[in-house]
C-alpha cells in the first residue's frame, strides 16, 4: 500500500520514526515534509500537498502529525475528498474507516507517543470501509460534494 505521511515540527520526531517503521513494513511511504526539524514551520504547508494527494488517490492513504493533532485534522479537512479525523484510541483508529471511510489519520506528536501511535497507524491502515448502505448514506449527507457513491 502507498501512504503519505507530513507533519509540522510539533509532528516530526513522530512522522520520521512512524515513516521508519512503515518502511520497514512494506508501505511504500510519500513523505510530504517537512524534511527538517524546524520551529517556525506551518503544518499545513505539508498537510495540504498530502490531503491532495489522497484526495487525488495519488496515496491511498494519510498520516498528517502536528503538535496536538488539531490543526493537521482543521486543515485536512478542508480538502474536497478527505475524511480526517484526530485519533487517540485503538476502535476510533478502525471503526473510522469501517464506518466513515476516513482516509487520513491525524495524530498530535505532543499528545501520543511512538508505540500507541504505531498500534492506531496499523489499525488505521488495515481497516477497510464495509461499504454499508447507512454508512455510504450517512457519507453523502455529510459530504455530497466530497463522497460519491459507488455506481
Ligand atoms: C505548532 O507549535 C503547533 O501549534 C501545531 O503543531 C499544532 O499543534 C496545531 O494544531
């Protein structure tokens, strides 16, 4: 599977070691910066190139890390196609994909720290969206321009 994966300075640290274990996984990992640690950086400057691809199915899916999680997920969601969401629990890691077809994981790199923030990437990634008729409902009504039934 080819992922994306972008995070501000508050991200980094956790983006860089998350992208090490992928890697070592087998995902093809797209890494959309920062490439360096640095403190006067904008997390969505990197959040929005990746949301775009995902949105673009340029990635099948996104990691997007900053500081609390908040901004990555604010931003994110500003891209027509992307359902993100801020993640700290193992169910909201799976069932938000199972459910809600989310597309990009958001994480605060100040908030979870490396080895729960792996466990909910590989819950994350591995989920598929069951396709349900309520949830495929409930996808349109929230996003009518962004989600587009099968046909
Ligand atoms: C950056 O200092 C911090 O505000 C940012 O990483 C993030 O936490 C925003 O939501």
């Amino acid at each position: 599977m080819k992922i994306g994966i972008a995070s501000d300075h508050g991200g980094f640290e956790l983006k860089q070691e998350l992208k090490l274990r992928l890697s070592r996984q087998n995902y093809t990992v797209v890494d959309f910066g920062n490439d360096a640690l640095d403190s006067e950086d904008d997390y969505p400057d990197y959040v929005v190139p990746l949301s775009r691809a995902v949105a673009n199915n340029e990635v099948e899916r996104g990691i997007a890390v900053c500081g609390s999680g908040v901004g990555a997920s604010i931003a994110a969601n500003k891209v027509t196609g992307v359902r993100a969401a801020l993640i700290t629990d193992h169910f909201a890691a799976h069932q938000g994909v199972e459910d809600d077809n989310m597309n990009v994981i958001c994480l605060g790199g100040r908030i979870t720290g490396i080895e729960t923030a792996f466990e909910l990437v590989q819950a994350f990634l591995t989920a598929k969206f069951t396709y349900g008729e309520r949830h495929l409902r409930r996808l349109v009504k929230a996003d009518p321009s962004g989600f587009k039934l099968p046909d």
